[in-house]
C-alpha cells in the first residue's frame, strides 16, 4: 500500500510533537515503519491520508463498540451541540447517563464523571485512600490504570511496550506507596494481605487484564481477592476501563459474579467521546467532595456531548442483542484464527472473550504478564505489518488487545481469516 501522505505527514509530526504522536503506543515503535494518519471513519473501517481503508480492530482503543460515526451517536452529539458544547454547569444529560450507569452496573449506587479513565482511576485510588486513612495500594503486574504517579509501577500498556514500566518522573516517595502483585498468584496474594493487610487501603485490577494482552483470572482468583479485602477492610476497585459495558451489561464483574466497592470506566460510556466515571457505594461515594473530605474536581466533567454521546450509545446496549452479536461474531473469528494457525503450524495462542481477543505468538498458555513476554516480539511486528497490507488493521503492539463491534460483518471475518493465513506464512521468514 502508498503511504506516501501518512509518511509526509509524520515526518512533520516529529518536529512538532515528542515522538510524532499524542500517546506513545500510536509510534509504532514496538512494531516498526512509520504510523498511518487517519482522516475519516465508518462502521469497522478506517480510512488513512492516502486513500488506504482497513477493517478496524482497534476502535479507538475500545469504546466504539457500535463501529464508528454510529448515527444515533453523531445525532445526539449534532443536537446537543446546538445548544452548546461546554457548561461547567450542572445539565440535565449527567443525570440521565448516571441513572443508566446505575442501572447497568448493580454495584453502583452513585458515580462521579470525569474527563478519562485514568482521572477516574486516579479519583478511585484517592477515595481508597481517604476513606480507609491508609496509604498502601496493591496493583498487579501488567494491568494498566493510567498514567497517575502512584499506578506507573511495572505498568502494562504502552510503557510496557516502550520497555519503561516505571516512569521517570514518577518520586520514589510515591511509588513505595504502591505493592506490585503476579496476577492470577493466589500465594503472592495471600502473602501480601498477611504482611500488609492492616496497611492496604485498596486493591485496584483489571479484572481480566487487557492492557498487556488479555488473559483470563483463574478460578478463585478474584473470590479469594474479595474476601481478602472484606476481611482487612480494605476496598476493591475494579477498573472496567477496558471492560465495562463491552463484555456485558454489567461488565466483567457481571460475567465474574464479584461486586467490588469501586469501579471505574472509561470512554465507552460517553460513546468515544472523552469522559470516565469513577462509581460505588453510596456512603463510599459520599466522601467525594462536596459531602467529605476527598477532593476531585473537573471543568469538563459531565460535559453535554460526551452524557448524550454516552446515553446513546447505552440505549443502543440496552436489549442485549449487541452482546450475542459480538459473541458470535468474536466466536467467528477465534475459530478462523486458530485454524489458520493450525494451517500454517504457527506457534501463537489466540486469547478471546466475547469481543475482546489478543494472540500471542507463544505456545504457552498466558495467564500472566510473565508468561506474555514469552511471546515472539520481532515476529509479531512482521505480522502486525503484513496484515495492515492486507488491509487490516491491529493494535501496532504484542501487548494490547483487539476489539470487534456490532459493525463488523461476516465478509469482514472472512477476509481477516484469509488474511491471517497469509500473513502468518510472511511472518514465520
């Protein structure tokens, strides 16, 4: 394919902005060549500068899980906008959307919006702390809540694809505030609760990582983490980010059973537009300023186009027949990629649930960040490239994970699994 403009494009980036891009993973720098500038997009394609289109499996990271410009979305944004883009006032539309995050999720009773996932992860940590007036926060290897201080610790992510899982920048003082745990360690968790329960102010996890990849929870895992926490009376925050209103109604702790005290989200819920949420119990929530002590505050929180955005995108998830179209659409997929794998004797592992998927090329089982950096990174970038000339387009790194929506067809499935074929043949040289 001509990426001359895309080229053209990027060259004059990099004098302008550090590394060329606004969030470190767009370089491709874990994959090599030189990034694709998008101009336009509609349903699961993507259109580049120089007139390439490619079936899009990143959706700007997760939320476009309607494909993208999904027309009740750009309505409501049109209308909204006609009344004005920005308040910094209370406005009816926060009060709709939170009544559908509520209803969604039964472990929120209230919820704060913010302007991202990582403020609302931020927020989260910053309430742990404050209602349980303790400083320790545990996280686990290779998940990823944003780019706070005290999270930036062995992050996942694009850090991690950079080789940088602890920022500079970030003080000593602030990191040794924050426990670094294996996922799926059961031992390491038990130990760690044992050692420092009394000091544990929360427990924050993606409940299935998808910011190294995706791997699963084994079974117990997140049962022996709620009872952990309960018991120290420390908080458990789940950071549905990533998973929140894209693997059900309810999330991951919908499918896991599990009913965390915190739990934040992130673009999905203002249909891509910026916005997350930090939500939970009422008398957690209630030490949020202005009723407690626990300070967050933001201009654009609650802003009219992402609440209409976000309530429109909701609606559009409300019967659940997007989920079981995802479901067989994710099932499509999985089949083709693993025979394709099986076709061409690939050693890579395809990971999925529901819409959601990473592959790993690794023959072993990835229930870990330990166990995905067993995976072949050169040969990744080979693949990654020769799928995007064959017009698909994949997270430009090992360790994310891809995502289908309801815009996806059965001839889009069909003409990825061919080129998986193909592209894992050019890939093994």
């Amino acid at each position: 394919m001509n990426r001359t403009r895309s080229e053209a494009l990027f060259a004059e980036a990099l004098q302008l902005l550090p590394g060329g891009v606004n969030s470190p993973v767009r370089a491709f720098r874990a994959v090599g060549g030189t990034p694709f500038f998008a101009v336009s997009a509609q349903g699961a394609q993507v259109r580049d500068a120089d007139g390439n289109q490619y079936i899009d499996y990143v959706g700007t990271w997760g939320p476009a899980i309607h494909g993208h410009a999904f027309a009740p979305i750009i309505r409501a944004i049109q209308e909204t906008a006609a009344r004005g883009t920005s308040f910094g006032i209370p406005n009816p539309l926060e009060i709709e959307l939170a009544k559908r995050v509520r209803q969604f999720v039964p472990s929120v009773e209230k919820v704060r919006f913010t302007n991202s996932g990582t403020e609302a992860c931020m927020t989260a940590i910053r309430l742990a702390r404050g209602v349980t007036r303790r400083d320790l926060i545990v996280k686990f290897d290779g998940c990823y809540h944003g780019h706070g201080d005290s999270l930036l610790v062995k992050a996942g992510s694009g850090a991690l694809t950079l080789g940088q899982p602890d920022s500079a920048g970030v003080p000593a003082d602030l990191a040794k505030h924050t426990l670094v745990l294996p996922f799926n360690d059961s031992e390491a968790l038990a130990r760690a609760f044992t050692d420092q329960g009394e000091r544990i102010a929360g427990v924050i996890v993606e409940p299935i990582p998808a910011n190294a990849g995706l791997f699963p929870p084994r079974p117990g895992f997140h049962e022996l983490l709620r009872e952990l926490t309960t018991r120290h009376g420390a908080l458990l925050i789940f950071d549905e980010v990533m998973t929140g209103f894209r693997l059900a109604r309810g999330g991951a702790q919908e499918l896991l059973g599990i009913r965390p005290d915190l739990s934040t989200f992130g673009k999905i819920i203002g249909g891509g537009l910026p916005v997350g949420a930090v939500g939970g119990r009422a008398e957690l929530m209630d030490h949020l300023a202005p009723l407690g002590p626990v300070y967050q505050a933001g201009t654009l929180s609650g802003n009219p186009l992402a609440m209409a955005a976000g309530i429109a995108a909701l609606d559009a998830l409300a019967d659940g027949a997007a989920y079981a179209r995802l479901e067989r659409l994710g099932a499509t997929l999985e089949n083709g990629f693993k025979e394709a794998a099986h076709q061409t004797r690939a050693a890579v592992r395809f990971q999925r649930l529901g819409s959601m998927f990473c592959a790993y090329f690794t023959s072993q089982p990835v229930w870990n960040l330990t166990d995905a950096l067993t995976s072949d990174r050169a040969r990744f970038g080979r693949f990654f490239h020769a799928m995007l000339d064959r017009g698909v387009y994949l997270a430009p790194s090992q360790f994310e994970a891809g995502f289908i929506s309801t815009a996806h067809s059965e001839a889009d499935l069909e003409t990825t699994t061919q080129a998986v074929v193909e592209s894992l043949r050019a890939s093994a040289a």
